[in-house]
C-alpha cells in the first residue's frame, strides 16, 4: 500500500517542499532513498521504539521510503514524524484524508515526544507560499512558525497527539501569534542605556553618527576605557527593525536553532560578540551541515570584534568582500548560498601591545618596532572600509565623579530615528538602498554636492594624509549623515571637518605607527 505526505528540507534561508512516499508490500526489509544523510537513515530505530513505546504495532512488512526530489541533500532527524505517520497511514493505522494538506516535521524521541528542529520559520513561509493548509511541527517551535499568516500552526508534544488528530479525535489546537504585539511590546526594553555612560562625550557623539548612517567604527583605546561598554548600548540607539526586517533576521536565527520556544521574532536589532579566536567557519559561516556564521547572525545589527589585532589576519580579511557587497556567498562541495549580511560592524582594540601608548596616567613599555607589528595585524584595505576610526582616552576618576548623567538611550534614539527618516526619504527610489552608509559610487555623485569651502578642506586633508579614494567615499558618507543629524541639506565645510576628524589612523603619529 501506498501513502504520500509532506515535509521539507532547508538549504540556507531557502526551504523545500519534500515530498515523502512510502510504500508497504511483503518482506521484511527496510529501504530509504532519496539522498538522506545519517541522521534520516536512522530513524527507522527511533520511529520503531517510539511506536513500540506508545502502544502502536510496528508492521514487520517491506518498507520503502523515498523523499524526493531525489537531488537535495536531507539533513537532520526532523523527518521522523512525516516517516513514521506515513508506515502507519500504510498499514490503515492513521486516516490519509488530510496528509496532503498540511506539512509534517519533528524529531522523535524514543518514548514518543516530538523535540524541537532547526529552520521552522522558512519552512512555514514556503508551506504557505505553496499553498498548504497548514504545518504540523514539535511544541517548541510552535510560536516561531505561527507569526506567517493564513497558515494553520499545530504544535505536538507526541506522536499520539498527531495520529489523534488525523484520525479525528482532536487533541491539537492552532497556535496564535498576535505579531503587531509581539513586534512593538518587545522593541522598546534594553537591558544596556548610555545614561550610565558618564564623560566620553566625543565617543558617544562618534556612534550616535555611526548608528545614524550605518556605518562601520573602530574605537581605539586603553584598556578599561569604555570601548566594550559604550559598543553594547549601541544597540539601544540604533533606529527600531521594520517587520521585514524582523522577520528576515528571525529566519536566519532560525536556522542556527538559536531561537527560544517564547521568543518567535527577533524585534531588536542583534548584538553579537565573537571571540578573537573564531574560525573562517564560525565568522562566515559553512561547515559540512551548514550552519549561518557571526557574520549573518548579526544582520540587521551590530557585529562587535573586540580586541581586534588578536583575531586572526586571514578571517578578518574575509570580511572586506560581505562589508562591500551586505551579503555572503559561501561555495562548498554540498551547496552554494548566498546569506545576507547587513550588519554595522565595530571594532575595538589597543593602541599598542601593552594598551598604554598615550594614556595620560601609565607608561607605555612598548618599542616603536613592537607598536609597528601591533598595528600591521591589520590590513590597510581593512581598515579603508571602517568608516569612523576614533580614540577613546579615559576618563580620570575626580572626573568620572563629577560628571553628571548622561544623556538616555531614547534621547540619542529619537535624534537617529529622525535622521534616518531623512534617508529613507532620499533613497525611497533605490531598492535596498536605506541608509548613508549604503550609498554606491554613482549615488554618491547624485546626492553629494559639496560647495568651494567644503571641498577645498577635504581636497587638502586628502593630500596631507595622502587618503585612498576608498577613504574619501567614506568620509564623504559620513559627512552626509552628521549634515542629516543637523537638519541640513547641504554639506558645509564643518560637516566634512568633524568627518575628517574621525579618520584618526589615517592622521599624524597613528599614521606613523602603522606604516
């Protein structure tokens, strides 16, 4: 006999429909084809405990099992439910009426109990894209599949509770997301605000103009300056995610498996702070099971790399290609995909190996020869695409004292929402283009227009410290934002100063040390 379901398979962001047939007729043997990998060849012995265990016969028939199409790679253990619904629809056990209206995915436990899988919200959004009536999946991700719309959402503890409700006994209710609520309650709490940021004023006034434009920073500093505490309340300021955006970076958490049973949107825009001593894999992404690297877990957000020169010179140096382009292709034997990465990247690291090179209150050890080799970590073609390089000096502690509070998170937030108002507006016409610091070349040439001042200061600070033209782009960028900030049109001469100003290693003793 024969019994035909659904399920589906994740390849990147990108799911596919499965389709599962399977085929009952006299031996004993069991067959599974269909490009499987191990986990789905063992399942057999996981669907036949969990059967066994939950009082159902398993059939000592010849069983065949083939998913198709036949040329995508499965993955994973989150086919055991649709197989063992399927032998049991065979054998006359589980009513086939309803099979091909909804998609089946679960991994089985050996008692029954279904567990959570990886990837349940691209697979509900192409369940509903193909037109399914609904999508049947472990508890856990109940909550994460139902923010798509017009997609019944069951959740199952066990395997019962799905044979149940295809025989008609009930036992599964829809899961409901009120998405607006989840969206817009869950925006506004940060754990992190610059209120209890005291001094470091120019620090501040540098990320309120990199949050504003999306731009890329480094914050050079001594150690216990601020650098890592003022980079984790970035996220506080930065403009609040559109629903799109939300769901595009939720699909990607989801397919990590990073996602909470509670949490079904990610509503913040990420923090993500990997440590210096990351792989190529970890930080782009890839593996023999794929799985989305640091660089696309922090899409639409921030991706912190503290300690800079400690990373590793080639993983750093295959950041400069998705830093360009906002998006990452990752070329392996089993699968080529491209996973976006739109991210503000900032960077923290020493001003030489000992930390201490130009603070005002420690001597610093370290030999001209030793602070070249620190700074040569990086590479200048790197360090072209931070758009904001500025030093963080300490703040003395008669100093720390006396300063009153700082301004709140939601103070600098409303500055930065406005700002952005202004780009989205200007960029309305240009697809995926919202904010300064995603200008192209040609777009810089139709919406910056500097006026004689202007560009006889930045023609001068370009020979001085003899700049890249990538480097004029960026401060070009940024000048842009900082007008945006002031409510000006055009870019006045102090605008392209306080740009230049934040291109401290291209300046003076920090240019020396580097060379």
């Amino acid at each position: 006999m024969l019994s035909q379901l659904y399920s589906a398979a994740v390849n990147g962001l990108k799911a596919t429909i499965v389709q599962i047939e399977i085929n009952v007729s006299r031996g004993v043997k069991f067959i599974l084809v269909g490009l499987p990998d191990n986990a789905v060849k063992e399942s057999f012995e996981r669907i036949k405990a969990a059967l066994t265990n939950t009082h159902y016969r398993v059939p000592v028939n010849q069983t065949v099992i083939n998913m198709a199409p036949a040329n995508i790679h499965k993955e994973g253990s989150g086919y055991d439910l649709p197989m063992a619904i399927g032998i049991l629809a065979c054998n006359e056990m589980v009513n086939r009426e309803k099979l091909h209206q909804y998609v089946l995915l679960g991994e089985l436990g050996l008692d029954g109990s279904l567990r959570s899988i990886k990837g349940a919200l691209p697979i509900a959004i192409k369940a509903k894209q193909e037109n399914f009536k609904g999508i049947i999946l472990p508890e856990e991700n109940a909550r994460e599949a139902a923010v798509v719309d017009n997609l019944e959402v069951y959740g199952a503890k066990s395997i019962v509770d799905v044979i149940n409700f295809f025989n008609g006994k009930g036992g599964l209710s829809p899961t409901i997301v009120d998405i607006q609520a989840e969206f817009y309650e869950q925006q506004q709490s940060f754990s992190a605000d610059f209120i209890d940021v005291k001094g470091q004023e120019s620090t501040k006034r540098a990320l309120e103009v990199a949050a504003a434009g999306g731009h890329n920073l480094i914050m050079i500093g001594s150690p216990g300056c601020g650098k890592s505490m003022m980079a984790k309340r970035l996220p506080s300021i930065l403009p609040p995610l559109s629903l799109h955006e939300s769901l595009e970076t939720t699909q990607i958490h989801s397919v990590a498996g990073l996602l909470s049973p509670g949490t079904p949107l990610i509503t913040q825009p990420p923090f993500r702070s990997p440590h210096h001593t990351i792989s190529y894999v970890g930080l782009c992404g890839g593996g023999t099971v794929f799985k989305p690297g640091e660089i696309s877990l922090a899409h639409n957000g921030v991706l912190f790399l503290d300690e800079l020169p400690e990373f590793n010179r080639t993983v750093l140096e295959t950041l400069r290609q998705p830093l360009e382009d906002r998006c990452i292709t990752i070329s392996r034997a089993k699968y080529n995909l491209q996973l976006p990465c739109s991210i503000m990247l900032v960077a923290a690291m020493n001003p030489c190996p000992c930390g201490y090179y130009n603070d005002p209150s420690h001597h610093c050890n370290c030999s001209p020869a030793q602070i070249k080799r620190y700074m040569n970590r990086i590479s200048g073609p790197f360090l072209d695409r931070i758009d904001l390089q500025i030093e963080v000096t300490p703040v003395p502690f008669e100093d720390l004292a006396k300063a009153p509070q700082g301004e709140s998170s939601a103070t600098i937030r409303a500055r930065i929402i406005k700002a952005r108002d202004i780009q989205r507006r200007r960029f309305a016409e240009h697809s995926g283009i919202y904010c300064n610091a995603q200008m192209t070349s040609k777009l810089l040439q139709k919406y910056i227009h500097l006026n004689e001042e202007s560009e006889a200061r930045l023609n001068a600070a370009m020979k001085h410290f003899d700049l890249s033209a990538r480097a004029y782009e960026r401060i070009l960028k940024v000048a842009r934002t900082i007008a945006d900030l002031a409510g000006s049109e055009t870019i006045e001469s102090l605008h392209i100063a306080e740009a230049i100003g934040y291109r401290n290693l291209d300046r003076g003793d920090w240019a020396e040390r580097g060379r």
